[in-house]
C-alpha cells in the first residue's frame, strides 16, 4: 500500500526503510532535505493517489499539534491520518475532532522497538476505530514483529486507547528499568561477585526476570563493565511522568513507577537539597558528624 510519513528520525527512518523492504511504497516528508522524499508537506499531499494514508512520526505535544492542523487543511475527506508518536492519549480526540470536521479519519498509534524495529519489528498499540484499523492493516503487519498477531499487536480500543497503552507501557518500562539496575548495583558492591556482567549474562536465559531489557543491559556492560563511559543523568520523555499523573487520576497505586520516575530526578542533581537538609537535622537533634563542603574538596 501507499503511505505518507512525516518524521524521519531515529525511529521514522527505519520504519521508512521496513516497510519499503516489505513492499511497500513509501513517501517521506522531514525538514532535513538530506533524508526527505519530498520538500513540503502540499508537495507530499499531491504525490499520494486519494484515499491517502499518512503516518506522523514527530515529537509529542506542539510539533504534532502543528502537523495535525497542516495535515487538516492540505488533505480531503477520506483520507486517514495516523499519529505513531508519543502523544498524551488526552490530545488523541482534539486531533480526531479536528480531522474528522474535515472528513477525515484518525488513528492513534503507540509504537514500542526504538531503534531495533528496523530488524525486529515494532511492537504495535493502536486505537481507532474498527473500518480505519482494518485500512491501516498492511502497514501495521509489516511494522510489528514477525509471528502471531496479537504477540506485537493489539486494537486496544476507540481513539485515544493506543496512546495511553504506550504511556503505560514507558511506565512499566521506567520501573523495570530501575529494578534491573539496581540489581546491578548490588551485584558490583559485593566482592564476592566475581563478575556482574557474567550474572547479567547467565540471566538471559531459564531464569523468571529474563527479558529483552535485561539482555540489553548484559550487553552494555559487556561493552564497558564498570559503565565508566556514562554518566549517571537520566532524563525522562514525559510517558513515565503522565502515567503517575493518571495513576493519581484513577486512585491506582504505582509505587514502583513512581519511585523510578523520581529516581530520574534524582540522577540529574548534583549535591541533594533533600539530604543535606536530613544532614543539617541529624547534626542539630542527634550531634551527629557533618560532612562540610571544604572537607569533601
């Protein structure tokens, strides 16, 4: 089948690139002429045979709130706009709204795989309606992974489902993240472990917490087994932060995600407020020792 796609980044790119390998044709829109198809998005509207289907795979908030609206004013009813970035799921039925006054149809697509997809496929979470899911079908089938259906893909409900999935999804993913690590951590405190790349490694297979994750990390530490090449700091794209938004919203406790989340906030300060403030107190109702800033260099 024919698409559009609009975004050729890490992920866009790739997925450019499987789905031409899958027979596909493929037009592509970026604002970097080294790697786009075409110079405008009205020049990629008039390269696409009516009905049209167009993918957009920019960054969340602003950048697709302003591709939706040029995308409502250079199509036609018919025509189906997917959104595969990573939107909050409450701006999914603004862009349907808008699209749909225009007669177009709008699908929300939550897309898991990074920059692995190329090869491995992308885990699909989609919402939409079941004629604009079933339109869609090619291109979501040789997007995800190979194998059954619904080990890669799900129609997880009516606009705005996809995107919510995939916000739960990154929080699960923050939260897993954090516990591997601090396995991690504990393994290379102990000098009766010989070697915490070994454990990571032998973990992979046979055992209950083997998962793609844990294997990526046995591969980093392969790669540098003390992780001296990269600093602590850890930003968070927004997914892990609206799960614990909508958690409070629904009364669902997520303490793992949570404490993940501001794990996050901690790795990003250099001297803590919070504990140099418990180390003011234990010092002023216990006498305990203070470590002074010129003392520590």
């Amino acid at each position: 089948m024919q698409l559009g796609l609009i975004g050729l980044g890490k992920m866009g790119f790739n997925m450019r690139e499987r789905l031409r390998a899958g027979g596909h044709e493929v037009i592509g829109f970026d604002p970097r002429p080294e790697v786009t198809d075409v110079p405008t998005l009205e020049a990629l509207a008039e390269s696409l045979a009516a009905p049209r289907t167009v993918w957009v795979m920019v960054p969340s908030g602003e950048v697709t709130r302003q591709t939706v609206a040029e995308l409502a004013d250079v199509l036609a009813p018919g025509d189906l706009v997917i959104d595969g970035g990573n939107s909050r799921y409450t701006e999914d039925r603004p862009h349907a709204d808008l699209l749909g006054q225009k007669g177009i149809s709008f699908i929300d697509a939550g897309v898991s795989g990074g920059i692995w997809g190329l090869t491995e496929g992308y885990g699909l979470m989609v919402g939409g309606s079941d004629d604009d899911i079933a339109r869609a079908m090619p291109i979501f089938d040789t997007l995800r992974p190979a194998g059954a259906l619904p080990d890669g893909f799900v129609h997880a409900g009516p606009v705005g489902a996809g995107h919510f999935t995939k916000m739960v999804h990154n929080g699960v993913e923050y939260a897993l993240m954090t516990a591997y690590a601090e396995g991690y951590e504990m393994l290379a405190a102990e000098d009766l472990v010989r070697d915490p790349q070994a454990v990571y490694q032998a973990w992979t297979n046979g055992t209950v917490v083997r998962s793609w994750l844990q294997q990526l990390l046995a591969k980093a530490l392969k790669e540098d087994p003390a992780l001296a090449n990269i600093s602590g700091y850890t930003d968070d794209s927004g997914e892990g932060r609206w799960t614990v938004e909508e958690a409070i919203r629904l009364r669902v406790p997520v303490p793992s995600i949570a404490a993940s989340l501001f794990a996050r906030f901690l790795s990003r300060q250099d001297d803590s407020p919070t504990m140099k403030a418990v180390a003011a107190l234990r010092n002023q109702f216990g006498g305990h020792a203070v470590k002074r800033i010129s003392e520590s260099g």
